[in-house]
C-alpha cells in the first residue's frame, strides 16, 4: 500500500531526507514499469449457435441487404451518375475556358456519346437469347401446360382466372 500523499498529510514546508527521497523515486518508478493489469479488451464466444432462437436479426455494418436485382440496380445508377457527373463538368469547364462555346452544342456534343452508350446497353441487354430448355426423362411422363390470365377488379377486389 501507498503512504497517503493528499494534501491534508502533506506539509508544504516538509523536507525529504535522503532516504525518504530514495524510497518516494523507488515506489514512483516501480510505479512507472508495472506491468497493465491483464484485464481482457475481447472476448470471442465459442459456444454453438442456436439454430432458432427468439433474437432478432442484426443490421450488419456496410450496404443494407438487398436482392441481386436491386445491388445490379444500385451499381448501375451510381456509374450513371458518375458519368453524368464527369460528362458535365468536361462541359462546364469548355464552356468556362473558352468563353464563347455554345451550350446548346456543347450539351448535344457531350450528351450523344452518353446516349449511344445508354442505347447500346440497352440494345445488347434485349438482344440475349431465351435459353434453352431440355428435359430428359426414362419413363413415362404426363405433362401439362397452361396458361392462366388473371383479372382482378372492382373496389371489392374480385379476381377471375381463366385458361
């Protein structure tokens, strides 16, 4: 244990002997090179998972869980605004440094290669061929294959299915 060092038991016009001075610069640097208390700053549990449990799920750290369509959507979206950024401000700064470009040629300029590219994208994203189907079966087989048109209308929703 320490000697008690507040201001109550301390005598401002107290003087060290040397010994004392030797045992004070002792206990300070025995102080200064303890060791840290080994207190744990993780902790990883082991113990299985339950494969139920009444726990809500957790939002994980990071884009918010989407389906596949929507993730393509939203990378889609960002390089397209991306593009439109860039497209612009090439624009602007033509604009800007030359002093005399026209805006409306410079939009026609800078938005063709945008719209052709958006074009084509489109273009080849139609152009895919529906796969084809091959079933193969030893035995006999029954199938059958109907098309159903569903209609609902009315404020009382009344839906009728016809093949």
């Amino acid at each position: 244990m320490h000697p008690d060092t507040s201001p109550a038991t301390t005598r401002p016009d107290a003087v060290m002997s040397d010994a004392e001075a030797a045992v004070e610069a002792r206990r300070i640097i025995a102080d200064a090179y303890r060791p840290a208390p080994t207190t744990p700053t993780a902790y990883r549990d082991t113990s299985p998972l339950p494969t139920r449990g009444d726990t809500p799920p957790v939002i994980q750290p990071g884009r918010p869980p989407m389906s596949q369509g929507a993730t393509d959507a939203s990378v889609l979206m960002l390089a397209g605004g991306a593009m439109t950024a860039m497209v612009g401000g090439t624009a602007a700064v033509l604009m800007y440094v030359s002093q005399y470009a026209d805006p409306l040629v410079c939009g026609l300029v800078f938005g063709a290669p945008t719209a052709l590219l958006l074009a084509l994208a489109r273009l080849l994203k139609g152009a895919k061929p529906e796969p084809d189907t091959h079933h193969h079966y030893d035995g006999p087989v029954y199938q059958d294959q109907r098309n159903i048109h569903t209609r609902t209308t009315g404020v009382w929703a009344k839906t009728t299915n016809q093949p």
